[in-house]
C-alpha cells in the first residue's frame, strides 16, 4: 500500500514540479522564453499538463471535496506554524516558501489520488462509480 501511495504523490509532485519550481527548469519559464519561437510546442506541452490537471484534480475533488482539501490544507499550515515556532522554519525565505507550497499542493493532489485506497485500508470499504445501465 504504501508504494502505491508514494507513486501517486510523487507522480503529483513531478507534475508540479514540472509546471513551476524556484529554478529555471519549468514549464513556466521555458514557456515564456520560447512562446514567440515554438508557440505550437508551447501550447501543445501546455495542454498535456492541463489535461494531467485536470485528471488529478478531479480525482481529488471526487474522492476527499472541498472539505477534505481544506482540511489537509489546515494539518500542512499548522505542521509549518510548529515548524515556524521550533525555529526550523524561515518564512521570510521566499525560495523555500515557495518550495514548501508546491510540496504542500503535490500532498494535496496526492491525497486526493489516493484516497480510495486509505479509505478501503482503514474501513475496509470500496469506494466505486456507479457502473451499468440505469437508464430505462
């Protein structure tokens, strides 16, 4: 199980990671530098992370909602408010913040792609799509 948890957060992280980080390998960046010279690659990369967006974040607000992003959400802003206060934690370094917000957001989305799986382990409950022909 939990490799299976580690895939799905690292596959978020990497998706984040990919579309903006504090260095200059991202999306972002390459996208701004190369938009006027490679705009029809520019697009179409962009496109690909929007439909991975898309997908995963669906996949979160489906399976843990509004309330359940918020409320892991609430848990990171107050493991970084321990931090803060334990004066392991500068939050005047814009660098790190912002490091610590993309990995926050990857938590968040690979929470969300996990979740059935948690769900299933701590209740033994199967979350499923209704499936079939209902329709008549």
């Amino acid at each position: 199980m939990l490799k299976s948890l580690l895939i799905r957060w690292f596959a978020a992280l990497v998706l984040v990671m990919l579309t903006y980080n504090p260095t200059s390998f991202n999306y972002v960046q390459w996208a701004v530098a190369n938009f006027d010279a490679k705009m029809s690659i520019v697009i179409l990369v962009g496109l690909v992370l929007l439909v991975a967006y898309v997908v995963f974040l669906r996949a979160t607000f489906r399976s843990i909602g509004y309330i359940g992003i918020g409320m892991v959400v609430a848990v990171i802003a107050v493991l970084l408010w321990v931090l803060n206060d334990l004066g392991w934690l500068d939050p005047t370094n814009a660098t790190v913040m912002t490091w610590i917000g993309l990995i926050g957001l990857s938590v968040v989305l690979g929470i969300g792609l996990s979740w059935s799986i948690i769900r299933r382990r701590l209740s033994g409950q199967f979350d499923m799509d209704q499936v079939g022909d209902n329709e008549e």
